[in-house]
C-alpha cells in the first residue's frame, strides 16, 4: 500500500487535514462531494493508498479498483439514481486530470449526453 503523499490535496481529504462533504467510507475508499459539481450527483470516489491514476492503482491494488467502481454504486443508491449514472476516471493532463491521485466520477441526477467532453 502506497503511503500518503503530503502534497496531494486528495490524500489531505482522506486523512482528514482538508475538510470535505464525506457521503461515504470503507476501509479502503473515501467518497466525497466534487467542489464544482458537473450534474446534481457529482461524488469523488478515492482509495485511501496514493496512486497517481486508475492504471497506477489497477497494477498495484486491483482490488480497490473494484471497491472504488462498488462505493460508486452504494452512493448511486443513496442518492436515488437508480441504475442511471455514469463513473469517469480521467488520466493524465490531456484527458483532464487535475488531481493525480486516482479517483472515480460518479455523476447523475440530470441526462448525460454523448460522447462526453
């Protein structure tokens, strides 16, 4: 398991140092409400472990790639969404990553058109 990396805003919210809207917890992820929210739901979806994208985090803890896609589901539920909701992990600067720290999109609540961006 990969340590907390001072710097990383994500890994401040999961230990604590940053306040934010946490909606759901497990021992391996931290769900939390986006600051600038895309749709109605907009919910981030992170592992505890620092890695810096979704295909850092599979090669290392494939696992908690599953955990993050099953917290996604159970706030879906929460939220009242039903089965309509997309998840979105982006990775690296082009594809607009801000945060490199992995981290899932749950959105929903409004349609969402297609293709995305």
């Amino acid at each position: 398991m990969s340590a907390p990396d001072p710097d990383c805003l994500f890994c401040k919210i999961v230990t604590g140092d940053i306040p934010a809207e946490i909606v759901h917890q497990t021992p391996s992820v931290v769900a939390f409400r986006d600051v600038a929210p895309q749709a109605p739901t907009h919910v981030l979806v992170v592992p505890r472990e620092h890695q810096p994208d979704a295909a850092a985090l599979a090669s290392a803890s494939p696992t908690t790639v599953a955990d993050l896609v099953t917290a996604a589901q159970t706030v879906a539920e929460t939220d009242g969404l039903g089965g309509d909701y997309r998840l979105v992990f982006n990775t690296g600067v082009g594809a607009g990553q801000t945060v490199f720290h992995t981290h899932l999109h749950l959105l929903g609540g409004r349609p969402m058109t297609w293709p995305p961006g």
